[in-house]
C-alpha cells in the first residue's frame, strides 16, 4: 500500500487534524503490512542460506589476499620469494580449499622459470609447481590446494596456461602435511636457472572456498 499520512494539524489540540481512531487505523494497516514483508524477507533468506549450503560444503568463496604490483625476480638463480599471503588460523577447517591464481610476465632470456606455490612459508610443502621454459614470455597458472578431511594433510593440483598457446598443462597432484590450525605463509616463489633472465610476478589472487 501506499504511505498514509495522518494529520497533525496546523497546531496543537485545533482539532483539524485525522481523528485519533482513524489515525491508528492508518498505523495498524501500514505496520500489519510492514511485518507481513519481514516475514517474506526472512523467509527468503533463510531460503537463500539454505542454498549456499547446499553448493558443496558452503558453498562460500571469499578472497583471502591480493597483490597486484608486480615484482621483479631478483638476478640469481635462487629460489626467491616474490609474494607472501597470510591464511588466517584454522581457515580450511578439516576439508576448505585455497584457490591460487597468478600471473609470471615479461619473461626473457634462455634459461627455465620455475614457479612454485608452497604451503608453510619458504621452507613449506610445494603445493603447486609450473615450470615456464625458455621460449614462453607469460604464464597464468591456478593452483587448488585442499585439506583432505584433516587439519594437517593438504593436497594440491595445478593448471596453466601459457602465453601464445590455446589450451592448458596440467602438473602432478603434490601434497602438504602443513598444520592449518595455525596461521600460515602461502609462498609464490621464483627460479631461474640463468640469473641474468628476466622475469616479473605480475599479480597473485589468493581465494578461500569452505
């Protein structure tokens, strides 16, 4: 229904205004309607809730931590870290997964850049390992990293695509026996087998799904 306004009058007790009864009146409709919209709300939600659930396990994506500047790799064959994203304690519960999206640009030289997602900080498990070889400028690498109903073993998969190239690589399952428990480094490592190549992080995108 529309807003009913009620007349106050022009000042107090003039008696021009709405009449007290029709005045609750006009307040009894619109809070009856009022309520009847909650109610409708509260359902939908409810509804809504219930379908989040159902998309396995929660069904809930969330970000966890970006970097969008890029970083350059430093000139030696070391294995460096170029991004560092912190998983809050106990995130992954006995069966959440990390999502790991990145991009590794304007690469030049003759030598390979392996790239390497490690769980735990630099000296953490490897979750997820691409090696870009000499010819290839870029790479956009996604790595899924999962607890496998623990808190302490992880399992990780990782898929890439290449610059120039149509379709994706696929590298070998890893896995991880961090404690997720506590708070821990996710690691977006670089290295290069010539120091003297070039290669820059483009960007890292680190998401949680329950």
């Amino acid at each position: 229904m529309a807003q009913i306004l009620i007349n106050t009058g022009t000042t107090a007790g003039d008696g021009t205004g709405t009449p007290h009864r029709t005045a609750f009146q006009s307040i009894n409709s619109m809070m009856t309607e009022t309520y009847a919209n909650v109610s409708a709300n509260t359902a939908n939600i409810a509804t809504n809730t219930s379908d989040i659930a159902a998309l396995g396990g929660g069904g809930v994506r969330a970000l966890v931590g970006k970097i969008i500047v890029p970083v350059t790799a430093p000139t030696d064959t070391s294995e460096n870290i170029l991004a560092t994203v912190v998983i809050p304690a106990g995130l992954m519960g006995t069966s959440g997964m990390l999502i790991v999206t990145f991009r590794v640009q304007e690469c030049t030289g003759t030598g390979t850049k392996a790239c390497r997602i490690r769980l735990g900080g630099a000296g953490g498990d490897i979750v997820g390992i691409q090696t870009i070889p000499s010819s290839v400028v870029g790479n956009m690498m996604t790595v899924h990293i999962w607890n496998l109903s623990s808190t302490s073993v992880q399992a990780g998969a990782a898929t890439s695509t290449t610059s120039g190239s149509i379709g994706a690589a696929s590298a070998a399952n890893t896995a991880g026996t961090q404690n997720t428990v506590g708070a821990l480094d996710l690691v977006m490592t670089l290295q290069k087998s010539t120091g003297a190549d070039v290669a820059k992080l483009g960007f890292i995108i680190v998401e949680f799904v329950a």
